[in-house]
C-alpha cells in the first residue's frame, strides 16, 4: 500500500501507517489539482488537511483508480466531493472531535483580548506610547455570548464560557440541547439583537456560504465584537470591514477566509489588514500540537483499518462495519448500490464456489451498501472476479 500524506500531517500519521506496512510519502504543502493528478498514480491512500481540494473531475481521473481511503486530518470535508469519492468506492475519514478544545481556546483567548481591547494597547505600547486608560475595556463576566452553531466546539465553548461567568444563548438550524445555562434562540435576529459577542461555529455545507453579511452585521448590537472560527465562506468581509470601519462593531477575530494562502510564506491578502482592533490568524483554531498529534493518530488509525480488515467506524460516507478479524480466513470487502437481494448474490456466488461463510456483516446508508464477508477458500481471487462482474457491485477489495 502507498499513502501520500500533504500539508504537514503530524508525524505521528506517518509512523502509524509505515508500521502498519504502507509506504509513505509526506509533503508540507497543499498540491493544485494538475500536481495532484500526477502525485496520485498508484496510491490508496491520501491524506489532506483543508487547503487540498478533491472534486470529482480528480477523483474521476484514471490516476485515481488505485484510491481506496480519504483521510481529512481535520474536522471537515467539503473540500472533497464525497459523493464521488462514494461512487467510486472510496472510504472518506476525517476528525470531527480532536482539536474542538484547541479551537475553543482560541475562541476564548480572543473574547478576552478584544473585551480588554489588548491588540490597541499591545500596538501602542510597540510604539512606545504608554496608555493605562481603562476607557473601553471590560471583563468578560456578565456579558452576553451568542453562539451561532451548537454542535461540539459550539458546545464546549458554551460550557467554559458560563464558567468565566459570561451569559450564554446559541443558535443552530438543528435541535440541539442547551448545555447548562445557555438559552436557545428561535431565530438568528434574536441571537443578534441580544448578544454583546457573536462567534460562528457552523460547518462547511454550501448552504452556509454567504450566511452571514450586511442584514445580520447591522441587526447586531452597536460596539459588540464578532468572531469567526469557522469557513471563510460564511462571511462577507466587505460588510464586515464597513462596520468596522462605521464604529457600529467594536471589534473582530478571523481566523478563516474565503480565500488562503496555500503554504507558508505565501504573501496573505484581506481587506481587513491594518484594523488595530480586529485580530486576524492564519487559520490556526485547531494548530496546537496536541491537536496535531491527537488527529494525525486519530485519523491514520482509521485509515489503518479500514486498509487492514475494511473496518469503516466513523466513515464520513460509508455504512460504519467493525468485523472482528479470523486468523484462518479470508476477508472480502464488497461495496454495492443498496438495492434489495444484493446480498443474497454475493451469498450465491459463494455457494457456487461451495465456500464457507465464517462471519459476515452488512450495512447500508443510503444508496451504499457494504458487507464484510470472513471466508475459508484457498482460491479467493476466482470470488474477487465473480463478484466484481455483479451488476450491482461498487468495488470489491480481497483482504487478507
């Protein structure tokens, strides 16, 4: 098995896999499609971080015929088109919990910093200017946090929030149970119109891009702060740069854009440069090292699996199978279109070849269906082509 690894995956991915008998290797970049394409000739295994986009035309490329597993060494995956990746038979992984304290810390780190208005003092005091006036700087305790998506770093932030004594309300198009004293909104508007701060912490759906601009920017509270941790897609920048520039928001964070440098060094370009009173990051809410290393062994271990024994627990776009292994048998891996009697198929085809089922598991999600069949037969390769020809058959992979 080859893995490619890009965008400075922590080494901890890389160990995991070469001793699970992958070749491995790691780049420190983001490739563009064209260089991608080529890199990808006679790999199974490639793992990304959010710069590196996989459309189908790439997933579709005959360069691409040798993938079996995606893994996304970050919380989300829209920068891959998983429903060809699914069409194709390719497991897609990512990590949806490991940096959501990482990013959370960050949240909070910069609520305090914008509240006590430390960017504008840390700049004066680089050029000398010695200003101990409190006008404009407040503690964060009493003041009203509002959370626009409630999902697990929205959560947590809820949590350690109201523990620095701050009053919480959320927001999220799903219903989601408040976490000790937060009070949900029913609407967006009442979220904006009550909170003194607003932090994003959507997901990555197309259906967010955009979804926040000049209406809701206006409809928050004059001199309140706003905090994007989320897509850079989600945010108009110019409307926000306009209530900035106006004194309607006293302050921002960003630290996602619509548009990134690929690779470090690369020149940054915003709108929002040169505002003492907005802190921008490139991007970092889950660049801890403890982060790193928590999803490099996370994510590599899932690939890891799924190469070994088809294992697809926690699968973005699979149905999640766990098989326990037999020493003495052979593993089929089959990935259909879910339509009724595949399975008796796949079964039919085994007795034919008067093959004995040892263990086997099935599972479906969606239009996907997959099993896991343990078999005891010393020529598994005539099954492989058999079961290939089957008309309902996505791939088909022989294990072990």
């Amino acid at each position: 098995m080859r893995a490619l690894l890009l965008e400075n995956v922590h080494p901890d991915a890389v160990t995991l896999l070469e001793r699970a008998g992958c070749e491995v290797q790691a780049l420190d970049r983001a490739l563009d499609e064209a260089e991608l394409s080529a890199a990808l000739d006679g790999v199974h295994v490639l793992g990304i971080r959010s710069k590196t986009e996989l459309p189908a035309s790439l997933l579709s490329s005959p360069t691409a015929r040798d993938l079996v597993a995606i893994g996304a060494f970050c919380i989300g995956t829209n920068q891959i088109d998983v429903a060809t990746a699914t069409n194709k038979g390719v497991a897609v992984f990512n990590a949806p919990f490991s940096n959501t304290r990482s990013v959370v810390e960050l949240a909070l780190a910069e609520i305090i910093a914008l509240t006590r208005r430390l960017t504008e003092k840390n700049a004066d005091m680089h050029a000398g200017v010695w200003d101990k006036s409190a006008t404009g700087a407040h503690e964060v305790r009493g003041r009203r946090l509002g959370i626009v998506g409630y999902g697990n770093i929205g959560a947590q932030l809820s949590v350690l929030a109201e523990a620095l004594g701050m009053t919480v309300s959320f927001y999220d198009t799903a219903d989601k149970l408040a976490l000790g004293n937060a009070r949900r909104c029913q609407t967006l508007d009442e979220l904006l119109a009550s909170s003194d701060i607003v932090t994003l912490h959507v997901d990555g759906r197309s259906g967010n891009s955009g979804m926040f601009g000049a209406e809701q920017f206006d409809a928050m509270q004059p001199g309140s702060l706003f905090l994007n941790l989320s897509r850079g897609f989600v945010v108009d920048h110019t409307a926000l740069r306009r209530c900035i520039d106006s004194g309607h928001l006293a302050g921002a964070a960003i630290d996602v854009f619509p548009t990134e440098p690929r690779s470090r060094g690369e020149e940054f370009e915003s709108q929002l440069r040169g505002l003492p009173n907005v802190i921008l990051t490139p991007h970092i809410g889950g660049s801890t090292e403890e982060a790193q290393q928590d999803i490099g062994r996370y994510v590599a271990g899932k690939l890891r699996d799924f190469v070994a024994d088809g294992t697809t627990t926690m699968s973005v776009n699979l149905p999640h199978l766990a098989l326990p292994q037999r020493a003495d048998a052979h593993r089929l891996a089959h990935l259909h279109h879910n339509v009724p009697g595949v399975l008796a198929r796949i079964n039919g085809v085994l007795a034919e070849h008067k093959v004995n089922i040892e263990g086997q598991l099935l599972g479906t999600r969606g239009d996907i269906g997959y099993v896991l069949t343990d078999i005891a037969t010393d020529d598994p390769d005539a099954l492989v082509a058999e079961l290939e020809s089957l008309e309902e058959t996505v791939r088909v992979r022989l294990l072990s």
